[in-house]
C-alpha cells in the first residue's frame, strides 16, 4: 500500500525547518528510546525513569527522492544525529550535528537520513547509505539500539511513531 504523500512531513516545499519535528518512538514491544553512556539504548521505562525517554526528532531530506520519505533522524531535540558511519558495515552511533544544519548539507546528511515506510500502523527506517539495512532494537530490554539486515528475525525493525 502506498502512503499518501503527505504522511511524510506536515510542510509540502523544501523551506527549512527553524526546527525539527519531534517524535515519539516505540519498537512493537513498547520499548522506548533513552541514552546510556552516549549510547542509545531501548527499554521498557516506567514511573520515575520515563523523563529520561528520548524523543526522535527529524528534518526532511531535500536532496533525496521525496516519495521514499527520507529523513534525516536525530535526538536531543535535533543537536544529535543517527549516524550510519561510514565504514562497510553500518554502525549505528552519535554525532553533535545539529539537525537543522544538515538540511542544507546534502552529501554530509545522507548518513543521518532514513528511508522511512509504513505499513499502516508500524514505521520502518531504512538507512539511505546501505540499502536493506534497517533500524532496530533487541528483543532483549537495554540493549543497544543498531542496524541489521534481517528484519523480523531477532531483531525488531518496526516502530510506532508519533508526532509529538
């Protein structure tokens, strides 16, 4: 099933965003995102540890194709980003960049940018720079959050995803 356009970001041109767009970020189990050690890691939070969940906040991509929704995916309120790195495999790690800088570098944030689909309750993110890897989190709670290329065996690869 194809998406509407429009499912993809709430502006319709490429003017830049003063800031990210925030969203809440589930894995199928309901684990959220939090940082542990300048790592990102997913679990179930409850009570007094559910201030330390991290929201996904996100810009447009411009200079990739607009149809395959790609978006370069940060945190800390955009002053962190995704990295896919830059070695042969992909490695899921942080970098201080501001989201919003990386709306007008197109080559420097194609390794903060995922592909993102949706199946009509559950959102998947696809890295731009290797193609069939995937976002995910472990079954296992606290566990790092990385990329694999096998989606749907232990790892899980679909979220939900909310505009904050």
């Amino acid at each position: 099933g194809g998406e509407p356009a429009g499912d993809c970001l709430p502006t319709p041109d490429v003017r830049p965003p003063k800031q990210p767009f925030h969203y809440q970020i589930r894995d199928t189990s309901h684990k959220a995102f939090y940082l542990r050690d300048n790592s990102l890691v997913a679990a179930n939070l409850q009570g007094e540890n559910a201030s330390q969940e991290e929201k996904v906040s996100v810009v447009p991509n411009r200079g990739l194709e607009r149809k395959r929704c790609p978006l370069i995916l940060g945190i800390k309120g955009g002053r962190q980003g995704l990295s896919c790195g830059t070695a042969e495999q992909p490695q899921l790690q942080l970098e201080d960049m501001h989201l919003t800088e990386l709306f007008y570098k197109d080559e420097e944030a194609k390794r903060f940018t995922f592909f993102k689909t949706y199946n009509g309750s559950t959102h998947r993110f696809e890295a731009a720079t290797y193609p069939g890897w995937f976002l995910c989190t472990s079954a296992q709670a606290n566990e790092l959050i990385s990329l694999t290329a096998h989606p749907g065996e232990a790892a899980i690869t679909d979220f939900y995803f909310q505009r904050k």
